[in-house]
C-alpha cells in the first residue's frame, strides 16, 4: 500500500473532491497556500497505483527545476520511491518536450541535421560555443520535414553563437531546449507530427498532470491539445493570479479560454492553510476581489525577507537587505564571479544559496565542488579585503589574478571591464549588522515566511491604492510578493 493512503483522511472537502475527481479533463485552481502541491501529489499517486495492467506512464510536470522537485518529493514522501519508477516521472515541462522531439526524430516525421535521433541539449550555449551580442540570431526551422538552420532579425540586441558555429554544432547534434522549442513549433504546422504525437500519447502517457499551467505559451497548449487527444487523464493546475512568465509568452487569457473551451471540469481551491491571522486572509480577499489597500510600514529587521520587482531596486534600498542575486551589467564572466562571490557571502550570512550560483558555474564551465576546493581561498580572501575597506579595484585584481590560475574563462576575460559597483554595493553590507536575504517577487513564488517586507514602487504603491488587476503582469508580480507571508507583510521603509 503507499506509504501516505492514510494522509487522504486530513484533506479538505474542496481538496479531496479535486484529488478524486473521475473526470477525463480536470482544472484545479489554486490560490496561495490552499494545498495545490498535496493535491498534484495524490492525484498522481492515485492514477499511479489505481491501474496497475495500464502499462502507459503516469507523468507530471512543471516548469522549473525547483517547482518539479518539490513535486517528485513530496510525491516520493507521500506515495513512496516506487511511485516515480520507470515509466513513471515527474520532469520538467522542457524535458517532455525533448521526450516529444526525440519521438520525431526516432520515426523519421522530423529530419535532423545529419541524421541524428538523438540530441544533446544543453540549457544554454554559453559554455560551447563563443557567444557575441547582436541583434541577427541563428535559430532553427523545419522546412518540409526537414529541421534548418536560419537566421532572425532581433528588435534588441542578445547574445548568442555564430551562425557558422551554431549551424556546426547543430549538426553534430547539439541544440539547446530553446532550439528544442523552436523544431517543434516548426513541426506542428503539419499534421503528420501533430498526428504522431497524439498517437504517442495514446501509446505512452496515461495521465498528464501539468503544474502552474498559466505560465505556458501557445506552443505549451498546443502540446496539451495533443495530450488531450491521447491521455486518459490530462490536469491542469494553476492560478491565473499567479502566472509571471510572461517574458517566455505566456498568455494567461488565453490559457483561460483554452480551459474553459475545451471542457475542463473545474474545481477551485480557495482555503489557504498559509494565513496564520485573520489580517492576512483578509489581505488576500481583498487582493482577490480587487480593493484597495494599503501595507503597514516597516524595516528591513522586522521582516524574514524583502521583496521588489527587480533586483536593482533591491540593491538600492536598506544596506542590511542581501538581494540573492548581482548583475553587475559588464559581461558575462565578470557576472558569474560576483556570483560566486555573492554566494559566499549568502552562505556565510544567510546560509542561503545564491540565486544564479548554476548559471554562474555553466557560465565559468567548472563543477560546484570546486568552490568548497580550488575556489574557495580566493573568495575568502576577496570577501576579507572588503571587509578592510580595500578599494573594490584591488579587491577585483587580486580576485581575478587568483582566479585566472584555475579557470580558463576567468584567464580570457582578465583585463575585462571591472564590476565595481556591484563590488562596493557588497562591501557596503559586510558590517557586523545582520542581513535580511532580498528576492524578487519572481523568485518568491511557491515559498513562504512568516514575516514579509516589500519595497513598493510607486506604480506598485498606485496600484494598491487602486486594486490590482489580474490582465497586469506587474499587478501578478506584485500579487505573488503580497501573499508570501503566515502572519505579516509590510511596506518596507
């Protein structure tokens, strides 16, 4: 039996109704706190053990690393370890979309340069390829069945491989998941890969279950239009309050009509188990309904952590606030060692880890055990030249010199612009003041502390003043910040 039957016993009326629901087509939204990761948990598991002649995998995603973890433990810790054995899964939305493209390939629907089947994807080209911002990318295409490489005219500049380059390694079978994104999308314009990948459905995957669903794009929903088509069971969990992904082409309207056109069965989770006062469940209907509103004042010390809209608003406002995250805005490597730098102190101060610390070690291409090793003294060193006020340009060189002994991508970049802003800022808080971590309300979403302190803008200000509206990206944002907290959320001052 697993491990956790017993646990359906605790759950809400509102909870279990959706947990259980027989219906083919399921919406459950969500609201802050209301229990939408125990619910995903034991609907997977209840697909998962009520079948067991059904041989079709039963497959959860969501759409980043940390969100899919938290879903495969808390699914591990409720079901136990053999609820996630092959085929079974719980992976990243990017994940099943190489498993699709794979699928392709293998079938011979799709044609990838020089004939491979099988890819190497990589999160970005950063590490193997040279990169150089420009505003013409090279990009992929599928002509006639055939995957192409062209090329783009950008409104802004980004930075990205040659074409030649990039048409190289492409056909040596190395793409990244944007690339991934962009066959696919080619590939769905015919029918016969939309027909193949409703017949892999049909084939593979008997229940679908698909977390924060209004942060998907149009691509997104035209892979759930193909589930729909071949899954048993396709559940769709999200809260259209709560969508922030935008930048990547999310529509959550869209995602909204999809759902209610294609005949969902909806079930809404609207009792949070977060509030831990009645100020803070009011706070949240009141959001909820679009009322005005206005936060107490407060500081940094009265908060478990402060939240904005971007780091650089984090940066500037209270020294004893530590944003997790630095963009010094002069290069890349320059970037990925104020990271590592960051991290040592979020580590030391906050026993937290840097927001960007992977990126930061794809960037560098370097293992992370290297920094508990060949790193290390050289960051402590920097960290204590700062500390005696040394000036941050002989804090960098000495860092860099150390550092270009041990990493190749430091040694390329030596004389490179100095980030010495981003050095000063964090000399300015390695006082003996205790530090309060700093996020974004991006990164908040799916967490929660017991006391909250936001640094509201002035549109972010207006805009409580005027009721958010759920159509507003900012709003969203701000929305998500605002429901982070047990017992407190406060204007930070």
């Amino acid at each position: 039996m697993p491990s956790g039957s017993n646990g359906i016993r605790t759950l809400t009326p509102q909870q279990l109704t959706a947990c259980d629901s027989p219906q083919p087509r399921v919406y459950v939204e969500a609201a802050p706190g209301s229990g939408k990761t125990t619910v995903s948990a034991l609907r997977f598991g209840l697909h998962r053990f009520t079948a067991p002649t059904d041989r079709r995998a039963v497959v959860a995603v969501s759409f980043t690393r940390s969100a899919t973890e938290e879903l495969r433990t808390r699914v591990i810790r409720q079901w136990g370890p053999s609820s996630v054995t092959w085929p079974h899964r719980i992976v990243t939305l990017d994940t099943l979309l190489c498993d699709l493209l794979f699928h392709l390939l293998h079938y011979g629907v799709l044609h990838w340069p020089g004939g491979h089947t099988e890819l190497e994807v990589l999160d970005t080209w950063r590490t193997t390829l040279p990169t150089k911002s420009g505003r013409i990318r090279p990009v992929l295409q599928v002509d006639k069945g055939q995957v192409v490489v062209r090329t783009v005219n950008e409104s802004q500049s980004t930075s990205h491989p040659s074409a030649t380059d990039f048409k190289r390694a492409v056909s040596d079978g190395r793409c990244t998941h944007d690339n991934v994104r962009e066959a696919l999308q080619g590939a769905l314009t015919g029918n016969s890969a939309r027909q193949a990948l409703i017949s892999y459905f049909e084939c593979n995957v008997r229940s679908l279950t698909v977390d924060e669903v209004f942060d998907a794009n149009d691509l997104d929903r035209d892979v759930f239009s193909l589930a729909l088509s071949g899954c048993s069971f396709l559940t769709l969990v999200g809260d259209p309050w709560q969508a922030l992904y935008q930048f990547r082409g999310a529509r959550p309207a869209a995602m909204k009509e999809y759902i209610s056109e294609s005949g969902f069965t909806p079930h809404h989770l609207d009792e949070s188990f977060r509030w831990g006062n009645d100020r803070q469940a009011w706070l949240m209907r009141r959001l909820r309904r679009r009322m005005p509103m206005t936060l107490p004042p407060g500081s940094a010390h009265d908060a478990d952590v402060v939240l904005a809209h971007r780091w650089k608003t984090l940066w500037g406002s209270d020294p004893r606030v530590l944003p997790l995250a630095i963009k010094p805005g002069v290069g890349q490597v320059q970037e990925a060692i104020c990271t590592l730098l960051l991290n040592e102190i979020t580590q030391n101060a906050l026993g937290q880890q840097a927001v960007f610390l992977h990126d930061a070690l794809v960037t560098l291409n370097i293992e992370k055990e290297a920094l508990a090793t060949t790193l290390h003294p050289y960051l402590q060193t920097a960290i204590t030249h700062l500390k005696s006020a040394i000036p941050p340009s002989l804090v960098w060189q000495t860092l860099i010199d150390g550092l270009a002994h041990c990493v190749p991508a430091v040694a390329a970049q030596q004389h490179g612009r100095k980030p010495l802003r981003a050095l000063a800022l964090l000399q300015l808080r390695l006082g003996d003041a205790e530090l309060v971590p700093g996020l974004t309300c991006h990164q908040s979403k799916g967490r929660e502390w017991n006391k909250v302190a936001i640094k509201l803008s002035e549109a972010d200000a207006s805009a409580l003043a005027l009721g958010l509206d759920p159509a507003q990206a900012d709003h969203r944002a701000l929305y998500v910040a605002l429901t982070r907290a047990r017992f407190g959320t406060l204007a930070l001052t």
